[in-house]
C-alpha cells in the first residue's frame, strides 16, 4: 500500500536522525491514516452517511498521539519536529487513501528536508 511505502519514507529519515518515533512509527500512522481513509469513503453506504467525519478523526487522534510525543523540561521544549512529523505522515496516508498519489508524493518529499534541521541528541528546542 502507498500509505505503508510514503510513511516509511518520512520515517526512515527520522531513524536517521535517532528520534524514537522513526521508521515503524511513521509506517503505521500512515497506513492506518490510509486504512481509515478508504474505509471512511468506500465502507460505508447510505443518504446519511458522511465521510469526511473520519478524517477529521485522524487528524484529531493524531494530533493527541503527537502530544504524546512533546516533552517540556525547564522552558525548553523537544518532540515539536516528531509531533509534526507523524501528523504530516496520517496527512500523506490519507492523501494515498484517497487516491491523491501525486499530492501523497509531493508531501513526503516535502515532509523531509525540514526536519533535517533539527537539533543533535540531547540539544533542546527551545520556546519562543
């Protein structure tokens, strides 16, 4: 599946880089987003049914996994760049769910190069 090939991408990069939520993570997110897309616009069928109520979902589930991921120590903050980063991977799964492959593309290329910016292992990020 797309999903499960354009989250790896992303995750592979953020192994690369040492972060816990790497290449598996962002694998899984993907795929689920994926799953749940297809599911959402082809698994159910009727007048009332709509199926942009679960899409909306996975960006609300994924926004709470992503918090998860964010740690405050002392006024400095770490886990923004992996918070963002799984939250674009559910967005480029649910863009290959939808059969939006050339959009799934584009974001994960996207998706890379800014969080090669991100600070060593045990360097913070620090708030505004």
């Amino acid at each position: 599946m797309l999903g499960l090939v354009l989250g790896a991408i992303i995750g592979f990069e953020r192994e690369l880089h040492r972060q816990p939520a790497g290449f598996r993570t962002h694998s899984l997110v993907s795929l689920g987003a994926a799953l749940f897309t297809v599911v959402s616009a082809y698994g159910f069928a009727g007048a009332s049914v709509d199926p942009t109520r679960i899409a909306a979902q996975i960006v609300t589930g994924i926004g709470f996994i992503g918090a998860g991921t964010i740690l405050q120590h002392r006024g400095s903050v770490r886990g923004l760049t992996t918070a963002a980063s799984l939250w674009s991977s559910a967005a480029v799964g649910m863009a290959a769910g939808a059969g939006l492959v050339i959009m799934a593309g584009i974001g994960t290329l996207l998706g890379i190069p800014p969080a090669q910016g991100e600070p060593p292992d045990g360097a913070t990020e620090d708030l505004p």
